[in-house]
C-alpha cells in the first residue's frame, strides 16, 4: 500500500473556464437540472430533468442542441466510444418504472436521433429504481443495476427486440453502485460492484459463473475502468483505499483517504473527487453527493510513477468527463471547466529543474515517447550523476543512450585513469549492442589489460559466435601487443583467424609443433597457403614432421580431425592435392628432408611435375659429385641414369644436359645427347676427351644415320701430331668401304698431319687404284659392246629403209595365241591380236613389249645431256667469274648441290671437305686450287 502523502505533486494540467462562444468575456453556461451525462464520439451528452426529459448534445464549438426524450427526466446516459449508439434512461410518466431507449444517433426521425428500441427495465415486475448502466462496446451486452441489488442482462443486438434476450443475472440485497464490461480476447466478464462486495461474471462461458473478488463495496460512481494498456482493470474506490482488480483476483490497492464521490480513469491517469471534510454525508444507498457548502477535491494521479499529475478544489462538481484530448469539468453552478494537459516536453522540463530524472523517464515511457526524446533524458540524467560524482550511475545511464549519443562524449569524460572502471562497463555495453567499432574495441581490451582483469578479459573474448559484438582481428592484434598471447591465439583459433593463429605461435610463441598440427587440421586451401607462407620457417625448427605433412598436402590431403565421427564423414570425399613444385623452395636449407620429398612424390605419383624431376636430379648429381667411395658413387651413378631414363623424364633436354654438363656427369651427357639425336655433339664430346676409341665407336654407332660422322673424324685425326695411323685406318677402310669422299679430298685432309705418311694411305689409295682401273676396264667393254650393238642397229636401220619387212609371227607376242586378223605388227618382229594392243599398249606408235627397255634408253639419254648442260653451265661460270665461292654459294642457294653435307669443324681444328659427286667434286677442287 502507498500512502499518496509520500507522492510528489506537480501541475501538468491548465485548468482553464470555457468560454461561451456568443460572447467571449463570459463563461459558458450548462442548462439546468443536469441529472445525467457522458461523452463520446465528438460529443458532450446532458440529460436533465428541469427541462422535462430532454437531452443535450454539446459540441466542441459550445454549440447545444436538446431533443425530446423523455416526458419527465432522463436518469442514466451511456454514450458507446465505438458506435453512434446511446443509451438511455429515464420516465415518461409518474412513479417507479424507468424505461430504457437506444438512440441511433447517426440516423433522424424528425430532425431528432432514431430511437431504435425502446423497453421496460424493471427487473421481474419489481417496482425499483435504476442506480447504474454499462453497455459493451460489441453492442451485445447491457447490464443494467439497480437499487434493490439485482442485475439485468440484455444479450443479443441491444438495438432490436427481437435479437436480444434480457434476463436477471444477479440478485442481491446491497445498491448496485458500479458496472463494467471486460473483453480479453474471445473472454467476456462484467464487474459488478455493490455497497459491501465486488463480483466478476464470465458471460463468454455457459450459465455465467461468477468470482466473488471482494467483501467491501464502495459507493455509486466510484468505480472506473483502465484502458487495456493497464491490462482493463476494474477500479473500486473506498474511503480508505483505491482497489484494482482482475477477473479472478484483487490486484494491486493504493491508500488514497478521503470519502470519494467520483472515480474517472483518463489515459493512464486515475482521477478522484474526494470531499474536503472528513464527516461523510451518506444519503441513500451510498450517494456521496456534497452539501452546497463543501468544497471537492479533484486529483489526478499517475499510478505508475507515483505522483500527482494534478490537485485542485472545485465547488460542487456534477460530473469529470473526457472529451476532445481535454478533461472538462461539470459544476452545479452550471459552470464548466477544462483541464488540458500539458505537453510531454513542458512536463520534462519540470521534472529537470527538480533533478527527478527517474520521474521523468518514466513518464517519458508512458507517454511513449521516441528514442530519441529519451536518450536525451538518459543524457541529462548522466550528466547529473556524473557532476554529483556518482560516477556509477552515471554510466548506467549513459549506456542506455547508446545508440543515440555519441560514444566519445562519454568516453571522454571517462577518459582518467581513476574512471577505468566506469569506461570499461560503458565499452563493454556498446560492444553488446554492435555498435562498437575498432577505436572501442582497442580501447576496451586496453582496459582490460591496464586493470589486469584476465577473467573479464576471458569473459569477453570467450562469447559465442553469435553473439560476438567486436572486431575479432583488431581484438587480437591489442591481444597480442599487450602480451596476451594465449588470450590472442584462443581468439584467432575460436573465430577461424588462421593466419593470425599462425603469426603468434610462430612469432611470438615460438610453438611450431602446435602451429604444424594447427595446419594440418585445416582445409586444403587454407592449409596449402599457410605452408606456403611458413613453410621455411617450420623447415627450420621442425624439418621431419614438416616434411610429413608436405607429403600429404601433396598428394592425398584429408584435415585430422579429433573425432572419429569426423573422420569417417571425410573418408567419402575425394582428397585434394597440391603442386610439389611449388613447395621446393622451402627446402632449401634442407637437402636430406627435400631428397626424402622428391622420392616420395615420385614413388606415389606417377606424373610428378617437370620440377620435382629435376631438383632430385640436382640433387643426385651432387652427392654423386661429393662422394668419394668408388661403390657409393657407382650406385649413385646408376640412380642418376635411371631417373634419366624414367618414362616421365625422357622429354626432358636442356635443364638435364645443362645439370649434367655443370656436374661433369659424363654418362648422363652421353645418354642424353643420344637421346637427343645429337651425334655430332657425342662426336664432339669424345673428340675433346680425346677418348680415340670412342670416336671411332661413335661412328660406328651412328655413322648410318649421319655420314659426316666418319669424314669429321677423318678430320679429327689428320690434325693431330699423334701417331693415329690405327684409327686413321679403321676410318679409311670404312670410307673406302662406302665410297663416302674421293681420294683426292682424302689426301688433302691427310695433308695437315705431319705424323701421317704415306704408308697409312698407301692400301687405301692402292684399292682406290685399283677399283678406278676396274672401272676404266669395265667402261672400256661396255664401250666396245656399245659400238657392236650401234653397228648392228644401224644395219637393222638401213636394212629397213632399203628391203621390205616380211613378218612371219604366227603367235602373239602378248598372249602366245595363233594370230588372228586383225593383227598389228611392228618392225622390232613383235606381233598382237588387235584386242591384246589395245588393251596393253601405252601408245598406238610404240610397241607395248619394247616401251620399258626404249624408256630407260631415253631417260639415261635424257639426263646425260641435262648434265652436260649443267656442268658445262657451272664450269664456264666458274672460269669467268673474278669470285668463284660467290658463284659455288648460288648453286648452293639453287639446290643445285643438294647431295652435298656439310661437315662441322672437330674442336681445334679446320674446316673438313664435303662429299660431292666425284666428277663434279674433282673439277672443283682443281679450279679452286689453281684460282687460289
């Protein structure tokens, strides 16, 4: 119970006279008599009984307007908020019988409202009067009281006979003195309030049960409903207290003394007139009317914030009703007044100059006003506490304006050391909000570190995800500057922050086993990029389990997990794997860790990328190089060959021979120069070795495929000063054998060694000697068969030209059949059936059986004279120009000497002789020489 004494009082009401609108000097006047009245729907109703049962209506401009509705007086008037309905009560004749009527008042009948209904309200045929009405707005329900304690209920449509039904709900001893309908939801209840009890029926529910809630009462037009932002509470007031109540219990009870005459409720306010004068003046059944001499007491108050919205005496008041956002006030002196109530900001500022910053909040709130209009208040009330040194509730009141006030005007008046505490609350609640950015979150993690605070630290870093109100990364660099280092890393593992995670156990806290398993429990992206990036400096500190994890990046890479269930979830996904080249480099400073790499990569994958190939092959070259057991270095030897000839390497030139050449690996030069179909360069390569033997093998090997072979080393050999004769013979006897220079050019290339004599040559040009008179032998007989055949042929011819031909074949010379005419017969004695000629011969002229001998004639023929022409071309070129090589290179650039091959330079030494066609050859070299 509070005692209204204890409760602030202020004026947030004007109270002002209404003015009659006919003459602005002077005050309005009511009529007379008022017995009744309400309000609703733009309107003030009057009934009253001077007037003979008329009742008026009275608009905002003070304009009345009467119609006729009773003959003697109107009792009862209840205006609906919701609906043009009133309803009414009142006599149209002496003695007991009140009548109700429900007006219409959007329609006319006459130029007055339609009255719609119109019944009898004695309850039972019992001569008793009415003492109160309630109808709910739904405009299917009326409960009507009366003195004798009973209670009418119309159900149904109020406005027609025929779809209501009335019957006695209640019956009692006691006045009625208060009736209220209440809607909660489909719930439907009407209070009823007598002089020694409260009741509550629930009419949504069959035969109507009732709650007894009280077992006092109170007197008539003392109770009142709140709207529903106060749950529809039914209030009861008595002498000594104001009572609320629900449907199914009493509610809270507030001590307001004094005899109460009147209980209004107006927007969260709870208005009560009261008489001055403590001696009741109790009349019939409970009627609180004052004595002209008394004064009344009219207070406003606000059950919510506990204070007196407004107090104020008046002489004799009719009635408080609510109307056009006022409160007007109806007196017996036919006066009428009007409470405005004062604007939420002129409110506040009233409140301010009293330093009540909580009143005004919670008035703020119940007025609802913007967030805006509060943070304000929230700001003023801040700054108050904070000037008065309550540094505390200062805060408290600054962290309900976040949002809307600046957050470094708080921050900087926070700012000193001895307010750390203050800031630290006001930081951490912006966090919370989200409205924090990086300049708060460093500054709050700094508090934290200068209170060495470690639990809210903790508290603070160690939210759930979702609820994470900072920048994580700016977070966990304040961590890390402070020191924090576990606090940092337990941020940046928590919110996924790989590469800070990594940074600090490798930078800071120099854990790089815990860094390397952190790796490996990434995914592949993330985990490929963050070796890459560290790879080196894990190398250094932790090289064999850094390379166990590069293995398996680069070839079946599945993250470790903790769990089992975690595990088998991955073992239904493909794993992903990384290019091993790329990796290479981080084994620099690791040659035994990079080997044992390579080799792994090569033994799982079978197409292992071009660097992998040759950084092993390096690798082998150089221990190779370095060994010095002979054993060690043969099996090392073999291991450098066979990765040479791995399928996956043999497309590999250059990087191979230049690795080779650098480690003066002289098998692998040699395989891969074969590989390559360079025998020049193996040639070379033995002739700088001056491995004698090997040139000539060489040559033998390859000498097929490139003949020059055999002259080069011909070459070779007649430049040096060593005795060479036995390989100087092999090379003749292979170049005799295949006829690959003349002689003469051979002498000359024999001519620059001073160590070769004539006795190496001599078999060599005997045989030459030999085959040339073999030949000049054989040339000699064809030339005497030649001429015996020319002489006989020319006998043939003559005899043709003087004698006839007499053909005797009886054959055919094509098939061997009889001959049959017709029949072709031809001069060299051949004969055919005419159909076998047509059918073989190649032309009518030309007989079919001699055609390919006469063919090969004429081609022989034929290029014997293209080459005389050429060479008698060439050679009277030769003879007549001033620079014979400028016309040898034009027939070169012809492609006149297209046999011709030329023969690089042995190592030191000169230019060696092409092999021409001998004839052709022999005339160049004599003019050459005689030019020269």
């Amino acid at each position: 119970m509070a005692a209204f004494l204890q409760w602030r009082r202020f004026v947030f009401f004007d109270k002002e006279t209404v003015k009659d609108p006919g003459d602005a000097g002077k005050g309005f006047t009511l009529p007379a008599g008022i017995s009744a009245c309400d309000s609703g729907r733009g309107h003030i109703v009057l009934g009253d009984i001077l007037s003979y049962g008329q009742i008026w209506f009275l608009t905002r401009s003070m304009q009345p307007t009467p119609f006729q509705a009773y003959k003697l007086r109107v009792t009862h008037l209840f205006q609906l908020k919701q609906h043009s309905i009133l309803v009414s009560v009142g006599q149209d004749e002496q003695g007991i019988n009140p009548l109700v009527k429900v007006w219409n008042l959007d329609k006319r009948d006459s130029g007055n409202p339609l009255c719609t209904r119109i019944f009898s309200a004695i309850p039972g045929n019992k001569p008793t009067e009415v003492s109160c009405l309630s109808v709910h707005e739904n405009l299917n329900f009326m409960a009507i009281g009366f003195t004798d304690g009973s209670v009418v209920l119309t159900k149904g449509d109020i406005t027609r006979d025929r779809h209501s039904k009335t019957m006695t709900l209640h019956e009692g001893t006691c006045p009625i003195t208060g009736l209220a309908f209440r809607q909660s939801g489909k719930i439907t209840n009407l209070f009823i309030a007598t002089l020694e009890k409260v009741l509550c029926y629930t009419l949504s529910l069959k035969e109507y049960p009732r709650v007894e809630l009280d077992t006092h009462g109170c007197a008539l037009r003392c109770t009142a409903l709140t709207d529903p932002s106060q749950d529809s509470q039914f209030i009861v007031a008595g002498d000594e207290c104001v009572y609320l109540y629900q449907p199914d219990e009493r509610g809270p009870c507030f001590g307001f003394e004094g005899q109460k005459l009147l209980v209004h409720w107006y927007r969260g306010y709870l208005l009560l007139l009261t008489r001055d004068c403590k001696t009741p003046n109790k009349s019939e059944f409970g009627s609180r009317e004052a004595s002209p001499s008394e004064k009344q007491l009219l207070t406003v108050y606000d059950l919510d914030n506990k204070f007196i919205a407004y107090s104020a005496a008046f002489d004799d008041v009719i009635d408080v009703l609510a109307e056009w956002g006022s409160l007007y006030i109806l007196t017996r002196d036919r006066r009428l007044c009007v409470l405005q109530e004062k604007d939420t900001q002129t409110k506040l500022e009233m409140l301010f100059k009293k330093n009540l910053f909580v009143m005004a909040i919670n008035l703020a709130k119940n007025q609802h006003l913007d967030s805006d209009g509060l943070s304000e208040i929230f700001r003023q009330y801040g700054d108050h506490l904070y000037v008065k040194g309550d540094h505390d509730g200062a805060i408290q009141q600054y962290i309900r304006t976040i949002g809307k006030l600046e957050p470094s005007y708080v921050i900087r008046k926070f700012l000193d050391a001895q307010r750390i505490h203050n800031l630290t609350a006001y930081l951490q609640a912006l966090h919370r909000q989200s409205l924090a950015n990086a300049d708060h979150t460093t500054l709050l993690l700094n508090c934290y570190t200068k209170l060495k605070d470690s639990s809210k630290l903790e508290e603070f870093i160690m939210t759930s995800e979702s609820e994470v109100h900072f920048d994580v990364e700016i977070a966990i660099k304040v961590l890390r500057q402070a020191g924090y280092y576990s606090h940092a890393v337990f941020l940046a593992e928590k919110h996924t922050h790989h590469e800070w995670y990594l940074k600090i156990q490798l930078e800071d806290l120099k854990n790089y086993q815990e860094a390397l398993r952190y790796i490996g429990r990434l995914p592949f992206e993330q985990a490929e990029s963050n070796m890459k990036r560290y790879g080196k400096t894990l190398m250094h500190h932790v090289p064999e389990e850094t390379t166990r994890l590069l293995k398996g990046l680069c070839t079946d890479y599945r993250p470790s997990r903790e769990t089992p269930a975690d595990r088998e979830s991955l073992g239904h996904t493909l794993g992903n794997k990384a290019n091993s080249e790329e990796f290479i480099a981080i084994f620099v400073n690791n040659p035994r860790e990079l080997r044992a790499f390579l080799e792994h990569m090569m033994d799982v994958e079978a197409q292992s990328p071009q660097g992998v190939y040759d950084t092993l092959l390096e690798l082998r070259l150089q221990d190779w190089a370095h060994e010095q057991d002979t054993q060690e270095k043969n099996s090392l030897q073999e291991a450098v060959l066979s990765l040479l000839k791995s399928e996956n390497y043999s497309t590999v030139f250059d990087k191979a021979l230049v690795l080779c050449q650098m480690h003066n690996f002289k098998e692998g030069v040699l395989y891969l120069y074969e590989q390559g179909q360079l025998y020049q360069q193996i040639m070379h390569y033995h002739m700088q070795n001056e491995e004698y033997g090997k040139v000539v093998e060489a040559c033998q090997r390859y000498g097929e495929k490139e003949a020059c072979l055999w002259e080069q080393a011909l070459g070779y050999f007649a430049r040096k000063e060593e005795d060479c004769k036995e390989y100087i013979t092999a090379v003749l006897q292979h170049i005799d054998r295949n006829n690959l220079m003349p002689p003469l050019l051979v002498v000359q290339t024999l001519a620059h060694n001073s160590t070769a004599t004539l006795s190496v040559i001599k078999d060599y040009l005997i045989n030459k000697l030999q085959q040339e008179s073999e030949q000049i032998s054989e040339d000699e007989r064809k030339i005497r068969e030649y001429r015996v055949e020319t002489t006989q042929l020319r006998q043939e011819i003559e005899e043709l030209r003087s004698s006839a031909k007499i053909f005797q074949k009886t054959k055919c010379s094509m098939c061997n059949s009889p001959l049959e005419l017709p029949s072709v017969h031809f001069l060299c004695s051949h004969s055919f059936h005419q159909h076998c000629f047509e059918s073989y011969a190649e032309s009518e002229a030309e007989c079919p059986t001699c055609a390919p001998d006469n063919r090969k004639v004429m081609d022989m023929l034929r290029a014997q004279d293209q080459k005389r022409d050429l060479h008698e071309h060439f050679h009277r070129q030769l003879k007549c120009s001033n620079d014979g090589f400028s016309v040898v290179a034009d027939y070169f650039g012809r492609g006149v000497f297209n046999k011709l091959t030329l023969i690089t330079d042995p190592p030191g030494g000169k230019a060696g002789a092409a092999s021409l066609d001998s004839d052709l050859q022999r005339d160049l070299l004599i003019h050459t020489k005689r030019t020269v």
